[in-house]
C-alpha cells in the first residue's frame, strides 16, 4: 500500500529507492528488477494507462535516466545494458528515507553471510593494504599512486567510468569506517584524476 509520503516522492527518487533495496550501492542492478521493485514501492505508478496490471518498462528507464542526472541529484550511475548503482549522493538520498521504505514494508533485507563474509575480507585487505599502513603512520604523502590503485584494486587498465565505480563501490560499502572512511576520501582524487586518461 502506497504511503503518503511515497506519493509524495518524484518517480526518478522512488526508482533510486529501488535500486537501493536491490544492493545497488556495492553492486549493479538490472533495470527489469529495479522495474519489479519500483512497481511494489509505489504500486500503478509505473504501469500503463490500459493495462494496470504491467509494469512499463520504458517509464522506469526513463526515471532511472534521470535519476542519473546531475540536476536531479545525480543518484545514480549506469546503463540499462550494464546495470545501475548508486553515487554517494543515491546513497544518502536512500538513508534519509529510509522511513518511506519501512512504512512501506519494503525494508532493505540485511545482507546474507556471504555479502557480510566477502565486506568483512574486503575490509580486511584494505586495512592490511600498503596505503593504510603509511596512512596510520600519518606519512600520507609517502603514499605512491600504485599503493593507491592496489588500496582500490584498479590498475593501468581500468579506467574512466570504470575508475570511478571501483571507488564509487569502496564509498558506498565502507566510507562510514572511522578507520577507512577517511583514507578513502584521500586517496580518491589520485584514483578519478589520475587514472582517466
């Protein structure tokens, strides 16, 4: 049942929603699923006109468009044939709503014990990474832009959008760190500006 303040969101935020319930800040979402899951947040405002019982597929990707764009909050990143994630402003927009998400049944599901498994080693590798070691010795500047690609597991090869997701990725899953959060915010501008060529 669609509630009040469900209504009262905008169809590219209540598709951003979805995309946060489907694990869209660590992972990339299908644009059918994000359809499904925007269709049971906010029931018939997705459908067609004539046949209210189907989801129209073309709406939601419009909204998952926009959702992307920069003047409508820039929530997302992606493409339908690759999938969408959440920017680290999706990801806030989705925690400061989460209200809208349990009144309307539709809490993010915690994650399974392989998610938490495969967080906690990612975690791990990173704390035990080169450029955390020299960043908890506060010899920050010593740190090299190879110790920092291998703290994001990028390399020469990865680049562009590509870059940016790995860091992207890292933000979303463990920016809140006390430990970690604030090496990344460090390290981040070595990865997008250094490695876009």
């Amino acid at each position: 049942m669609r509630t009040p303040k469900a209504i009262s969101l905008a169809n590219h935020e209540i598709v951003t929603l979805a995309v946060y319930l489907l694990g869209g800040d660590t992972q990339r979402v299908d644009t059918e699923d994000a359809a499904v899951k925007a269709d049971a947040l906010a029931p018939g405002r997705f459908t067609w006109r004539k046949y209210r019982d189907q989801i129209n597929l073309d709406a939601v990707r419009k909204r998952l468009w926009d959702a992307a764009k920069p003047e409508k909050g820039g929530y997302l990143r992606g493409t339908e044939r690759e999938g969408w994630v959440l920017t680290s402003a999706g990801l806030r927009f989705a925690s400061a709503n989460r209200t809208v998400l349990q009144t309307a049944g539709l809490e993010r599901k915690p994650q399974n014990l392989k998610e938490r498994n495969r967080q906690r080693r990612e975690r791990e590798r990173m704390l035990a990474s080169d450029a955390f070691a020299k960043f908890a010795a506060s010899r920050q500047a010593a740190i090299s832009a190879q110790e920092a690609e291998s703290f994001f597991r990028v390399d020469a090869y990865v680049t562009g959008s590509a870059r940016e997701e790995k860091v992207l990725r890292a933000k979303n899953s463990v920016g809140d760190d006390p430990e970690l959060g604030p090496l990344i915010q460090l390290l981040e501008p070595m990865i997008t500006k250094g490695g876009n060529q």
